[in-house]
C-alpha cells in the first residue's frame, strides 16, 4: 500500500492532522468505511446545521477508481478536492 502524501509545507497537510489516524483510514481494509462524494457531501450538509457551524468539514472520499480524496465542504454545498491520495493498491 502506498498512498502519496502532501509535502509539510502544502495547505492540505494541516487538514490532515494525525497521520496515524490516515493512515487507518487510507488502509484498504477500511475501504468500505469511506464515503463517496456524494455521500460525504450529504453528511457535511448535516454538520452544518447544528448550532456550532464550522467554516468548512473535511474528508477523505473513496471515489470510483479506487482513489482517495482529501475534500473540504463548504456551508453552501460546495467541495473542493484539496488533495489525491492515489489508489489503495
């Protein structure tokens, strides 16, 4: 398994946070638990609506092709890939 990682000095590094955590997520047994974009767009929708509204939600997606997104969700639904991971192979 071999996931490619944003250097330390790019934006989306400091949206990852623990590495040791992506690392569980990014691991190809987990690849059911991940959401596809739309169903982490709806969820982000959900988050939200509470009455602590964050700036933005950020996930990691698994898309079609078997790649892993890092997406940032705004307030008014939109998304914006802030990084790909590559392939769980």
């Amino acid at each position: 398994m071999s996931f490619a990682l944003p250097s330390p000095d790019h934006p989306a590094r400091e949206m990852i946070g623990d590495l040791s955590h992506l690392a569980e997520v990014l691991n190809p047994k987990n690849a059911a638990a991940l959401l596809s974009l739309p169903e982490a767009r709806r969820v982000s929708r959900e988050s939200f609506e509470g009455s602590v509204k964050p700036r933005r939600v950020v996930m990691v997606v698994l898309r079609g092709n078997d790649e892993r997104w890092l997406v940032s969700f705004g307030p008014r639904g939109g998304w914006r890939k802030e990084w790909n991971f590559g392939a769980g192979k």
